[in-house]
C-alpha cells in the first residue's frame, strides 16, 4: 500500500451550524464531550465546515421544523420560536500555529469505499469513550454523508447487517451517497466536514462572532446566491 508524506494546513477559519442557545458554551469550550453526541458520521466530536452555505441550511433546518408544524396546524409560521432556538452559526479561528501537539489526521479524499467503512464503523456503534476503528485520529476532515444517514443505519440494524462484510458495506456506501431526491451525490455535493475530536484541539480553536437568523428576513427558497440576506453578524 502506498505511503503518503503529508503536510496538512487547516483552514484559518471554520463554520459550526447550531442554534443561538449553544453560542455562549461554544465560546467557552467548542470541543466538549459533555455534549457531543454517539454515533456521528467520523465519531464523536465538534463538527466544523469551510462551507458558510452548508452551516446556514444546517442550522436553518431546526426553524424549518417549526415552521412546518405551525403551517401545519394553521397557525402563524414564526409563532413558537425562542431567541435562544433561533438557529445561529458560530465563526471560529482555526490557529493551530503555537501548539506543540503531535496531532493524528486523516483526510478522506471524495466518498472512497474507506470513507463509508469509516462512517458505518462510526455511525454504528462509537462514543466518546470507544469505537471500532484501529487508528481514530484527532482531526477527520472529508465529504458528508447524506442527511438520511440515521435513517439507513436503522435499516442496516433492522436487515441484521455485518459492519465487517464487504456486501454491507457496498449496501451501506450506495445509500448515503444518494440525494433525497434519489440522485447519487459525487464529491462536494456531498459537502465538506472537519471533525474536531479530542479536548486538546481546543487551544487552537476560538470563536471570533456568529450569524444569528433573522425570522423577519426569511427566505421561502434559499439559494447560494442569495442566503447570507436572512442572517446577521456579529463580531465578538
Ligand atoms: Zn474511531
């Protein structure tokens, strides 16, 4: 198997799609295990993008929800929504120039059989605490998954599914590189993700301000040209 030398830069600045009640915790602590969540795609962690785009219809999809119910039961769309569930995106500096940290990465190129054996392994069964990965690195930068991933990982345990055996995981690698629309999903259309996963990143990771939703500037379709009208920005 070929060996690769690598160099890695990481970008000077990251996106985290969330809601406006997180921003204060971020702040303080970005990476925090109190409450990252089990099963993610590469285990884990803080979930960070380059892509501002990608973060907006992230954090967006909460207000979607209720919007959705309030249509639903008739009443008015942005009736229901707190300040602190307003969907937010914090902006982070990524300096990880000054720490003396031997830091593990891995970088997956595209959506690679590898990339899918790693998010199955992951998204089936990791916690902060294990996983059934060999080597699990501090930082995972590579595509996203389809949004559905939860969804298919049900099938998967349901149909009593092998991580461990190759037709699994070609079953498992064509379902989330598929749209919802049933389209297959080919390198960034699948979106960018940078994985934060160990406490000791923090130092090199502060936020420096956050778009917060602004409901009265509301968008019915959003657009990449046109997305950045309903939000606002603040600088620290
Ligand atoms: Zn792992």
């Amino acid at each position: 198997m070929a060996q690769f030398d690598v160099k890695i830069t990481l970008p000077n600045q990251v996106f985290h799609g969330t809601q406006m009640k997180a921003i204060p915790g971020i702040r303080q602590k970005p990476i925090n295990k109190a409450y990252c969540r089990a099963n993610k795609d590469f285990g884990s962690g803080f979930y960070t993008t380059i892509d501002l785009y990608q973060a907006t219809r992230w954090a967006r999809k909460s207000i979607d929800d209720v919007i959705a119910f309030n249509r639903k039961m008739g009443q008015p769309l942005i009736s229901n929504i707190s300040e602190g569930e307003l969907p937010a995106v914090a902006v982070l500096n990524c300096e990880p120039d000054g720490n003396n940290l031997d830091i593990p990465v891995h970088d997956f190129r595209a959506e690679s059989k590898e990339w899918a054996d790693f998010i199955l392994k992951h998204r089936f069964d990791s916690s902060n605490v294990s996983c059934n990965c060999s080597l699990h690195p501090d930082i995972v930068c590579g595509v996203m998954a389809d949004n559905n991933t939860g969804d298919i990982i049900a099938k998967f345990r349901k149909e009593n599914r092998q991580i461990d055996n190759p037709a699994d995981l070609k079953w498992f690698w064509e379902r989330i590189t598929l749209s919802q629309e049933g389209r297959r999903l080919i390198g960034l259309e699948l979106g960018d993700q940078i994985a934060f996963l160990n406490e000791d990143l923090n130092e090199m990771l502060t936020v420096k301000g956050y778009y917060k939703y602004n409901l009265s500037k509301r968008i019915d379709v959003v657009t990449p040209q046109n997305y950045t009208e309903e939000w606002d920005y603040y600088e620290n």
